[in-house]
C-alpha cells in the first residue's frame, strides 16, 4: 500500500511539472521516494477532456502505476506511462 502527495506545481511551456512523494509501507516500515512527473496539454485533455485538474490526473495516474507494480523512475513524462501499461489511456479515462 502506498499513501501519494502532490507536492509543487510548476507551469512550463507546454504544461506541468509537479514534485510527488510516494510513503510506501512494507512489512511495517515507511519509506519515502520522490518523482518529478511532467504533463502537458495536451495529453491532460487526451485523459481526462479537460475535466479534472492536472494535479488529480497525476495522483490517479502515479497511483495506477504502483498498483501496477512498475517501479516509478526519480523523473518522467506522464506519457511514458503508456510504454509501462499499454492500456493506460482506456484505464485513465
């Protein structure tokens, strides 16, 4: 199980960057990883028509990841994702 916090939000040219903290809880122990996750435009509103804020479509979409076991690199794009789960856009919408 794993607890996610959005941290800062940071506009760029062609979008988001937002820092996250991962708590993971294994075998009683907490342990805390940090990712910068960036998002643009347009893939925001590919997943999500513009409907839900940036900063939830990172949450639910570093959450999905997890659950899926992929173990989340210190720094990437939302749209590598796809190369992890190919069927992350139906899953996302």
């Amino acid at each position: 199980m794993a607890r996610i916090r959005i941290g800062e939000e940071t506009d760029t040219a062609v979008g988001w960057s937002y820092e996250v903290f991962v708590e993971a809880f294994v075998n009683g122990e907490a342990s805390e990883s940090r990712h910068v996750v960036t998002l643009s435009w347009h893939d925001h509103d590919h997943w999500t028509g513009g409907a839900n804020p940036p900063h939830t479509l990172i949450a639910g979409l570093v959450g999905l990841l997890i659950d899926e076991g992929v173990d989340l690199p210190k720094k990437f794009d939302a749209s590598t994702a796809r190369r992890w789960l190919p069927n992350l856009d139906e899953r996302l919408r």
